[in-house]
C-alpha cells in the first residue's frame, strides 16, 4: 500500500477554521488569486525551493515526493496521491521528476466546436452528427447560437424538433449550456444538470426565469416580494448561482490541460486535480495530483520577524499583526492541501473502477460517507468538491461532483440497452431489462433518464430504426 503520511494539523481557532473553509472552497484559479493577494504581506514569502506540501522535505528535481508517495511491499490499488506545485499552470507528466519547460507545451490545437463534438459523437445518428457540425460552427465567442432552429431545419429538410433534439445534447456537454441562446437558457440547463447530482435551492430556477433583471441589481428584497419568499432564501439561492453557474458557457473553463485551447478569447482550461497513470503507463497505480498554483515554498519572511523584535512599540503591534496572518495563511494552506489529499485518496479508492473504465461502473457515493470516514463534517467534503474539476486518465474533464452521481451507471446502462434494441422499447419495458441488470428504478425516472441522454420516446424511435 502507498504510504500517505500528513501533517498533524489540527484547527485551533475560529479564524483558522473559517480561512480553512474559505481556502477549501476555492478553485486552484481562484487559490492562485488569494495566494498572490497574501503575497503583498511583506511578513510572508515565496522562496525558490522545491519542499512537498505535506511532509516538508526537500525535492530538488521537483515532482512526486519520494517518501510520502513511496510504495510499500504491498502496494496493491492504492493510489499515489500528492500536492502537484505548479508554476503558470504549466502541466507536467505525472510521476516525472523533471523541471517545468520554459515555455507552454505546444500539443494540437482544439477549438470549442471541435471539443464539444468530440463529446457528443458517439451518442449522435450518424445523420446527425453533420447537423451537430453545423449547429457548432454557428457558435459565438460566447458560446451561443447565432441561428435559428428553423434555418437549420429548412436548411437539411428536416422538422425544427429534431434540430432541438441534437441541440439539447449539445447543451449537455462541456461546457454545460453550450448551444444556447441565452444567459438565461444556459443558466437554466447547467440548473436542470446540476439538481441530478446535488442540491439546488428550489429558488433557484425561479430567479433566473423571472427575476433575471432583480438579480443582476442585486434587489434581493425586490426578488423575494415578487417570489412571495423571504430574503434569506433569496440569498441562498443566489449564493449558489454565483457560485456554480455561469451564463456565459464559451467563456467557462473548458478542454484538456494537457491540450490547452488557443485563439481568440478562449480561456485555458486548467483543472484542480488530474488523474493519471504512474509514468503514463496504464498497468501502474493510478496517480492523483491536487495542484498547487506556484513553485515554491510558502514561509515567513525571517527578515521582517527580526525586524519585528528590534522595531518601536508603535510600529511592533502593526508588524505583528502581519505576521500572525503570514503564519495563519501557512498553517491554513497546508490544512486545505491535507483535507484534499485525504479525500481524493478516498474518492479514487471507492471509485477505481468509474476513473479507469467510464461511467458505468460508478458507486453510489455520497458526501456524507467520505466526511464519516475522514471524520469531518459533511459541510467541509461539500465545499472541497464545490467548483472543483477532474481530468481523468482518458483526458476527459469532468466536474469532481461526478463521483457522487447516482445515475451514471443507469444512464449508461439505459443507453446501451437502446443502442441495441430490435424494436423501440417502452420506459415500463426498460424498467424491467434495467432491472434485471441489477438496476431498481421507476418508469418515470427512466424517462428522466432517457431525456438526460437526448433520447426520443419509443414511438418516436420507431421512425427511425432500419426496416
């Protein structure tokens, strides 16, 4: 087994706890931001020097830590789990021990119409799929349509609802929201995706489909007159949109971070964490890497503590308040680093066979399970797993929500069982087959499903089975 050795940190007080909470709840992007903001206290430093994050000892070359990732005589599936620092975001290859390149590696490049095709082809007809084509050439730096469904049917003779069809697949890949029309229509679908996996503050779709305007004056008293609520429910709801939504999908993180995206107004995606194989090669463990957005060390600054004791008594008190939140930013970032590893080695251990092999053979997982066996509380797994995202070993992105989803192995299941079907089955006949896979679910949330996975209903299908 992979030994996993961790800091004895232990939150002593309320603002190192509420920092912690702060600090977990945020995206390695916005990680990178708070770091540099506490980088103007000039009681706090970066050095040149390579230490791991969790024991402290020092790497010269870099890469994995040599004694906190150090297999043991029975190493079995246990993953290597470990703090990546990385300077620019510049992606490294997993369980290498060489430097950072000068300069951005240079793979091919995947705009936005391509990575989301790329996505969906496989669940498109093959007549379809040009149609797809067409919808994502029509794109905007923002990722909305520019044309008419109607333009589109007349334009391949076909019916305006099957041109929705192939869109509402569209909207349900990465990003959530793309091929919309609208803030508000992409709002409303990542709203749709999000409550299969997690909870939504019932608000939530209100406010976007009637109180759009009100929302963005931030009139939060003007919102819940309208919606006959109070403003306390309003600011839940609202807190939860800013937070997990964004109206504009094209400008969302999106791609491979081994393959950036590159053109015009794109933003590069970089995930929080990647998954991968030791040295690349899919026989060896499994390799997590929660990343850490600088290449350095984080200290205090030993100059300005001395210069602290030898300074007058007005000017001391002020000197000292920098460097308790110099030595309290510390001890938080390692505390965050510590929780996620703790958690990740958990999620990738419960869900080995979901990373390696694809949705179907997802867990059923929650929050609260991974909180009793960290023994923390299920607020602090719910905001490590808030906004954070994955890349799997087969490159693909996915939102580190994903290991709690309980309808991936069903949807997958559901959709096999289409893909094969002689005549068009009914929901209440997929129950059963469903069923028989070991997979108790009601009809209607068969239908649920089948919609989730752009699939028509059975008379609907018929039409377009070979005779």
């Amino acid at each position: 087994m992979f030994q996993l050795q961790h800091p004895q940190i232990r939150p002593v007080t309320t603002a190192h706890l509420a920092q912690t909470m702060t600090l977990l709840n945020q995206t390695v992007d916005e990680l990178y931001e708070q770091i540099q903001k506490e980088l103007a206290n000039p009681a706090l430093e970066l050095v040149e020097e390579h230490r791991c994050p969790t024991c402290h000892r020092l790497m010269p070359g870099g890469g994995m830590c040599p004694v906190c990732s150090r297999p043991s005589s029975q190493a079995g599936d246990e993953p290597v789990v470990f703090v990546s620092p990385r300077e620019d975001f510049y992606p490294s290859s997993a369980g290498s021990a060489e430097n950072i390149p000068d300069e951005p590696l240079s793979p091919a490049v995947e705009d936005l119409p391509t990575y989301v095709l790329r996505q969906i082809v496989s669940d498109l007809e093959v007549n379809d799929r040009k149609i797809a084509a067409y919808l994502l050439t029509h794109l905007d730096e923002d990722g909305f349509l520019t044309v008419p469904l109607n333009d589109v049917a007349r334009y391949f003779h076909i019916l305006p609802s099957q041109v929705e069809q192939i869109k509402k697949i569209i909207q349900r890949a990465d990003p959530l929201g793309v091929g919309s029309y609208t803030p508000q229509e992409a709002l409303l679908v990542q709203l749709d995706v999000l409550s299969e996996t997690r909870y939504v503050p019932a608000l939530s779709g209100a406010i976007v489909r009637e109180g759009m305007d009100l929302l963005s004056r931030h009139q939060y008293p003007e919102l819940a007159r309208m919606l006959k609520t109070t403003t306390a429910q309003i600011q839940e709801a609202v807190k939860f949109i800013s937070e997990n939504l964004n109206p504009f999908p094209g400008r969302a993180h999106w791609g491979d971070v081994r393959q950036p995206s590159s053109g015009g107004g794109q933003t590069y995606y970089y995930p929080d964490i990647i998954i991968s194989y030791l040295n690349d090669i899919p026989d060896n463990p499994l390799v997590v890497e929660i990343i850490m957005p600088l290449r350095g060390t984080l200290r205090i600054n030993q100059l300005f503590r001395q210069a602290t004791r030898q300074a007058s008594e007005d000017a001391k008190e002020g000197m000292k308040s920098e460097l308790d939140r110099a030595a309290l930013f510390v001890k938080c970032l390692q505390q965050r680093n510590h929780t996620m590893q703790r958690m990740m080695h958990n999620v990738v251990v419960l869900q080995r066979d979901y990373v390696m092999h694809g949705d179907r053979y997802i867990k059923p997982l929650t929050r609260a399970q991974i909180s009793v066996e960290l023994d923390v509380h299920e607020s602090t797994i719910s905001r490590a797993v808030s906004n954070k995202t994955v890349q799997l070993p087969n490159k693909r992105i996915i939102p580190l929500a994903s290991f709690f989803d309980r309808s991936l192995n069903v949807r997958t299941a559901l959709r096999e069982l289409i893909e094969v079907e002689r005549n068009p089955l009914s929901d209440s006949q997929l129950v059963v087959m469903l069923s028989k896979q070991g997979y108790d679910v009601a009809r209607r949330t068969v239908a649920k499903y089948r919609a989730m996975e752009g699939i028509l209903p059975a008379h609907l299908r018929r039409v377009s089975l070979p005779g």
